[in-house]
C-alpha cells in the first residue's frame, strides 16, 4: 500500500490516483495523518475494499510529506560504514543519533533557498512509525513501521561543526532541508523490506553528476534494530520518522569539496517508492 498527503490529507496513491481517505471511508478513518497512523491496523483492514471512484489524479508536484507534522524526527549518522569511513571514524557501536527539526519538513518536489555556508546532500531511507509504542521488542520493530519513505537530510555544514563538541540539529534543519516522499510504502510490499536499493544524483542544465547510491543491507543498524534501540529510550508516536542514515559519497567528503549550487536539482530515488527534486536557488 502506497500512502501520501494531498492538500494535508491522508491519501492512498496508485498509478497516478489519490484516494481521500476519510471521503472514501464515509468519515469512519480521520483525514489527518498522525490520527490515522494511531489507527493503522483500521486503515490497513479497510485500504484492500476500498472503492477508488471518487480518486483523482495527482503527480508527484501535488502531493505533501507522507507525514506533514511529525512531533519527533530522528536522524542516525554513521550508519553505513563507508561513509564512517570517509568522515575519518570507526563504525560504531551502537546508533549515533540526532534530530532534524520538524520545521523543515516538506514534500517530494520543492525549491530550497541556500543559506549561507557549505550545504550538503544525505540520501536516507526513512521508516514511518505507525501507532508506535514503548520498548517495542526488535521482533516485534517491522509491525511498528507503517512504511519507508525517501528523503535528503540536507546538512549546512558550517553551522553543523560549531561549538566544541559540535551539534548537527541546526545546521541539518533549514527550511526545506527534510523533504520525503513522494510517498510512503508498506514494508509487505517490497520483496525484500531489508534490502532497497537508492541513488542520487546532480542535474545543472544537461549535465548528469552522480553522487550517492546503496542498499540498505549495508546499513550497520538495520530499520527494526533501530526501532527497538529508539523505543527502549522514547516512546516513539505515530508519525514519527526515522531518517536511517546515508553511505558514502557526500560532498564534504570529496576532493576538492563540492557543494551545492544555486540553479543545480538534486534527484533522490529509491527503489519502490519512487523519487525527490529539489531545485535550489540562492
């Protein structure tokens, strides 16, 4: 099942259509995502008999955030070894994690203002948590998810590296610096939940700069590991989402470094879910 926000509200999207979910259901599910979410099971009993007539079509231009208001965003860093790797640490031990803000959340295809510094690219897989909970056994972490989504943890580098030591929340949440999308999918409907594969990539006129790809089998913490780890310190709510962290091949990283530019798109894919365009401007 494949789900999104058109104009804030829930929707079922399939081949071009959204289904208004509350409309559809006769005002027996909420419209609002975080109220849904709280009913999961309800909405994926009733999502297989509903009637798509009164669909519209819609691209990917349209549609918001899967979730528009988060009320907590967690980030991992270092999830993946050969981005440990080129940042110059060991891999972890256990889940480096921070937050990006709930702010700078926003939908599949946006314009970003560049603030001032050096601004980054991330490409994450990002797990939806549904109606949530509390010390959530790793066995029982996948039933948490409601799905996985695409997003770009787009990073301001000089802000993220102030102070000593340093904090990533500011530098990581920008307007527009979280976007997600174009929507979520149900972990049963990829063959393999714990192996997708993503890539991002540079479009500045007709040129084609490839920058990130991987799977997410090489993450050192998997999707329900990092549930199960989360929700034995903080109760995780529904719509709260997990960006997963990145691999290698971010632009600090490179030499020299490379940033990105007012007029540049960044294209962001993953397999199943479908793709991210940011186009920035000063």
């Amino acid at each position: 099942m494949r789900f999104g926000t058109l104009d804030g509200r829930l929707v079922l999207v399939s081949e071009g259509r959204a289904l208004d979910v509350a409309t559809a259901s006769g005002g027996a599910l909420p419209c609002e995502v975080r109220a849904a979410l709280a009913r999961w099971d309800e909405v994926r009993a009733w999502a297989p008999a509903a009637g798509w007539a009164g669909a519209v079509a819609v691209d990917d231009a349209e549609l918001g955030p899967p979730v528009p208001d988060p009320r907590q965003v967690f980030a991992v860093a270092l999830n993946y070894r050969p981005h440990a790797a080129e940042a110059g640490f060991a891999a972890p031990d256990a889940p480096l994690v921070f937050t990006k803000f709930p702010s700078c959340i926003t939908g599949p295809v946006t314009t970003v203002a560049l603030p001032p510094g050096n601004v980054d690219w991330e490409i994450e897989v990002v797990a939806v948590i549904g109606a949530g909970g509390y010390r959530i056994p790793r066995s029982e972490a996948w039933d948490a998810v409601a799905g996985l989504t695409c997003g770009q943890d787009l990073s301001e580098r000089l802000t993220q590296a102030q102070g000593r030591p340093a904090q990533f929340s500011l530098g990581k949440s920008f307007p527009g610096f979280g976007p997600i999308g174009p929507v979520a999918v149900t972990p049963d409907d990829f063959a393999d939940r714990d192996d997708l594969g993503f890539e991002s990539f540079l479009l500045t006129g007709a040129a084609r700069e490839a920058l990130q790809s991987g799977r997410t089998r090489e993450m050192i913490f998997s999707v329900d590991d990092l549930v199960a780890r989360l929700s034995a310190i903080c109760p995780l709510l529904p719509g709260d989402l997990i960006f997963t962290g990145t691999p290698g091949g971010v632009g600090n990283r490179r030499t020299p470094p490379r940033f990105l530019r007012p007029g540049e798109t960044l294209i962001s894919r993953l397999e199943g879910v479908g793709e991210l365009r940011q186009t920035f401007v000063a």
